[in-house]
C-alpha cells in the first residue's frame, strides 16, 4: 500500500510485509551502512535515499506504529509527515548501532553482576603431586555492610532520579546537515542508575561498596597441570544493585623441575649409567616423586633407551600416568693403566684392534688404501 505520493515503507527497506522485527531491523542497519551520504560524497541522491531509510525504519521499527501503517498506509495530506508525533531522526540510535556496534548511548541500569578476579599461584612440583590446600589474599570490592550496598544512609533510601525519570537514560540532540539526530545517552545525574542518593551511608560515602582485603582458601587437586584455572564461584567483587557476585579464578603455575619432565599425566627423567652396567645389566636405584625405587637395567641397553615405570606418573581423574626413564650412558673421561689395559684386551676378544689415539677417520681410510695423504 502507497498513498500520499509515497514509496511503501517495504519496499524501501525491501522486506515483504510478514517480516519479522529483527529482518526489518537487520534490513535498515544493512541500507543505512550502504546509502549514508558520508559513504557515498559523490552521490547527489544519498541523502534523500538515506532519509527515507530511516522515515521507512522509524514506522516499521515499532511494533505500534507498524500497525497503524499496516492498517492505514501513509497518513493523507495535512496530517503531518508520518502522523502524530511523527519524528523522522528519532530512531537513530539503531544507526549509530550500525556504524559503531550494539550498545551505543545505553544505560547501565538493572541488577549487574560483579567482576571475576583473578590469581597467580605458582607451586612446586611436588606440592602438584601431592595436592594442597592453600591461602591466598585477595582485595575486592563487597557490599557496604552498613547499608547493604546502597549507598544511601539507613532511614534514607536512594529515589527516583528527577532527570531521567529513573530511566537512567535522557536525550541528547545535534543538529547536522542532515537534519536533527537525537540519541540516548546514560543520565550525567544518576550515572545511568535511574536513582540518586542524596543522604550517603557514611561508611562508604554513598558508593554502595567498600574495599575489603581476604583470604581465601583454595583447594588444589592432585595432579592439577600447569596452566590449569581453579575456579571459586562467587568469590569475586560484588554485584550492583543486587546483581550476583562475580568469581575467583587461580591461575596455576607449576616451577620447572630439576628431575622431572611433565607431559599430560606421565613424568620423564634420565638416569645416568656406567657403560659396565649399560652392557652387563642390573638394578638401580631411581627417583620418583614419593621416593627412590629400583630399576632393573637389561643387559645390553643402548644408549637412549626408555625404560617405563607403571604408575610412578602424577594422578589424575583418570588414573596414574607412567614414569619414562631414559638411559644415559657415561663414558668415563680418564682411564687408570689398568683400565686401559682391560679395555684394550675387550677389544681384542671382541674382535676390534684398538686405534691410534688421535687417528681420524679419513687418516685410517687413507692408511687402508696406501695413500700417500
């Protein structure tokens, strides 16, 4: 339906007519981006087409005034521009929502819930493996247990803001080229509250919320990683206006170790080993986080080599993880006489003549061939 000469109020924002709320809304903020003159300076038509886009928008962006237009089209001559109260830049905060992003010029009013805290608690190893329970300090801010977060002296409660009507918003109007733009912006008297206090609690001075330092208790589980957050459900700073509290978040940070790797639930070390016991064999003691137990070191090892201990990892939900022990040999720096001497005659029976000390590997291939070199 078209009447008055104008375009249908669909069509503009080409939507059909059994559009939902949200289609009209996304359909205007997608034609404002796309048609606003600043976009488009070299366009003689965009005002006039931006200008209709918000017209168009401002009747079928309220559920009242759509109805009415659905039920009588555009309103005839002499009845004004868009009947009573008719106010072509009135629903521009939707614009600036296009441009800017949701929550421009809104209030904060209504029950708000506090602020999460958060804390580093850097733990040794074996404190992990063991699990604990520790006490850490915090200072948040809580409710003022004098006027129970208030704000306003006892016998004299907060009222109605009489600037914003405790609406906690109030206009703001600019006139631009392109006509009068009128936005919502929080109350400077209430800060967005929609109410004032105007006898503070003398404790804490009508801000409703005191700082208080705590100590909290926090357990920390067996096993827990490094990285892992240990969550205290509302041990965060207070809610406003009797919004719920926020939450407390320990950060855990396990100190590298000396010994011990971690990965997942296993743990890993080296364990150093004579070359006598990495060819012979044998039992050695070994260090695991609740104490020394014995290895048993197969004969023949080879350097490298990762021999596993079941159940000597970290706990977990799941089960223990695994110790991974990895053999190092040591091969001695100075020998005795004698010990050269033993060496030297392994060498033999197994086969293999001792080398020259300090003949390289390209010398001895040059010898093999008769080279001169």
């Amino acid at each position: 339906m078209a009447t008055g000469g104008k375009r249908d109020y669909y069509e503009v924002l080409g939507v059909p007519r059994d559009a939902s709320q949200a289609d009209v809304k996304r359909a205007f903020r997608e034609l404002a981006r796309k048609h606003h003159p600043d976009v488009n300076p070299g366009d003689p038509t965009a005002e006039d087409k931006f200008k209709a886009i918000n017209e168009a928008y401002e009747v079928l962006g309220d559920p009242e005034k759509r109805r009415r237009y659905d039920q009588f089209g555009h309103p005839s001559p002499g009845m004004g521009d868009g009947g009573p109260g008719f106010d072509p830049f009135s629903g521009l905060g939707d614009l600036f929502e296009a441009f800017f992003g949701e929550g421009t010029g809104g209030a904060r009013r209504g029950p708000r819930r506090g602020r999460d805290l958060g804390y580093e608690l850097e733990l040794d190893l074996e404190d992990v493996f063991k699990g604990l329970e520790v006490d850490v300090e915090v200072a948040r801010e809580e409710n003022c247990p004098v006027c129970d977060g208030s704000g306003a002296r006892i016998g004299s409660p907060p009222r109605t803001c009489p600037r914003c009507a405790g609406r906690g918003r109030v206009e703001a109007v600019q006139s631009t080229l392109l006509g009068r733009f009128v936005t919502m912006q929080p109350c400077d008297r209430c800060g967005g509250e929609g109410r004032v206090v105007e006898d503070p609690c003398p404790d804490c001075r009508g801000a409703g919320r005191v700082r208080r330092r705590r100590r909290l208790a926090v357990k920390v589980p067996p096993g827990v990683d490094n990285g892992s957050r240990l969550r205290l459900p509302g041990e965060g700073e207070a809610g406003a206006q009797g919004g719920p509290p926020g939450d407390f978040y320990v950060l855990v940070r396990v100190k590298p170790h000396p010994v011990f790797s971690r990965r997942g639930r296993d743990l890993f070390c080296e364990l150093p080993v004579s070359m006598v016991t990495a060819a012979l064999g044998g039992e050695m003691a070994v260090p695991t986080l609740e104490g020394e137990v014995n290895l048993t070191i197969p004969a023949g090892s080879q350097p490298g080599v990762t021999l596993r201990l079941r159940g000597k990892g970290m706990p977990t939900r799941s089960g223990r993880g695994d110790l991974h022990v990895t053999v190092r040999v040591d091969i001695p720096r100075r020998l005795s006489i004698e010990q050269r001497r033993l060496l030297e005659e392994f060498a033999r029976l197994a086969g293999e003549e001792p080398r020259e000390p300090g003949k390289g590997f390209f010398r001895r291939v040059a010898d093999a061939f008769g080279s001169d070199g």
